[in-house]
C-alpha cells in the first residue's frame, strides 16, 4: 500500500496491499510454475501454453485489481476475486488434461505428496516459489502437473474464504454510497 492509499479521514477506506494475502502469494508462485512447465512440456507454438499462461496471469492480475479496486467498490472486489477463482480452476482443468491425455494420475487429497505440498504449505510464512520449485520442477511430469494442481486448490481455496470475507465485510459495513452519506451526514452534524 502507497503513502496515497491511506486515508485517516473520509469515506475511501485504505486499500490495496494486495502483496501481503497469501492468495496473491500463491497466485505468483502458479504463474510462474505454469510458465516454467508450459515452456518444458508443450511445444511453443502450441495454443494451450498461451491459454495456459493468461489464465494463471489472471488468476494473479485479477487478485490485485480487486484488491485496488476495494477503495470504491465492494462489488468490483468481489467480483475480480472471483474471476481470479474461475481463472485459476480454468488452469486446473487444463492440468487435469495434461495428466489425463499423458494417461498420468490425478493424485487424490490422500496422496503422501499432496500431504507433503500441503505440509510445505504451511511451514513458511510468507509463499515463494523457492518453497515448492522442487516439485514444480520435478524431471516427473507427473510431480509437476499434480503440484501445481494441489498449488491451485490450496489457492483457490484461500479466494473462496475471502470472498466469504468480503461478503461478511459488505453485509457489516455497506458499499461506498452508504460510507459516502455518513460522511456528509457527519460533516452537517459538526457544522451544527
């Protein structure tokens, strides 16, 4: 957050800091596992990295604009973060076709790996890619394709709650128009 995006009076609440949730975190360290595993496994000319690389890209972009966009607008917040959700099952979907086009599994939430990523997960306190590039970058495209879908679940997860979050926070607190009325409102009833 800038020194612009504070605001200690007024009806424009501080926003932003988009770089601090973990779902933003998260987000980067899928976009740049997908541009390292479509740039390894598919050909350059293939359509599918394209796709691919602008869904994880949106994924990411979208988790930022919300959270810029959450100054003035609850709705266009809540909107973006689920794009930023649909974005990112788009992406899982076409690791689940990688995997099933190479007849490779499609690991289940029990597999020991998927509690090892999850495990990982939680040990560091701010996500980098460094974390999991073992696996992201595994000689096993199999270890590759399944990391990066357990990384989209565990972040698509982390969207859900927060627009569940941000739901709660609107039903409490209102929209820009109501905050925009008490202001004014609060302003007469100095002057008086």
């Amino acid at each position: 957050m800038s020194e612009n995006d504070k605001n200690t009076e007024g009806f424009i609440p501080t926003h932003g800091g988009y770089r601090n949730l973990f779902s933003y975190q998260k987000a980067e360290i899928i976009y740049d596992g997908t541009v390292y595993f479509t740039n390894r496994f598919f050909h350059k000319y293939d359509r599918t990295v394209g796709q691919m690389v602008q869904a994880a890209r949106s994924g990411k972009q979208n988790i930022a604009e919300a959270s810029m966009a959450s100054g003035t607008s609850k709705e266009t917040e809540i909107k973006l973060t689920n794009v930023a959700r649909a974005s990112l099952e788009e992406l899982l979907i076409d690791y689940e076709d990688f995997l099933r086009t190479k007849k490779l599994p499609i690991w289940e939430k029990n597999h020991r790996l998927v509690a090892r990523l999850r495990e990982l997960n939680k040990s560091t306190s701010k996500p980098v890619y460094a974390t999991f590039e073992k696996a992201i970058e595994h000689k096993n495209p199999e270890i590759c394709a399944n990391a990066m879908i357990t990384l989209i679940k565990i972040c698509t997860y982390l969207l859900k709650n927060q627009i569940k979050t941000l739901e709660i926070a609107f039903i409490n607190e209102g929209g820009l128009r109501e905050r925009m009325t008490k202001a004014r409102i609060d302003k007469r009833n100095k002057q008086k």
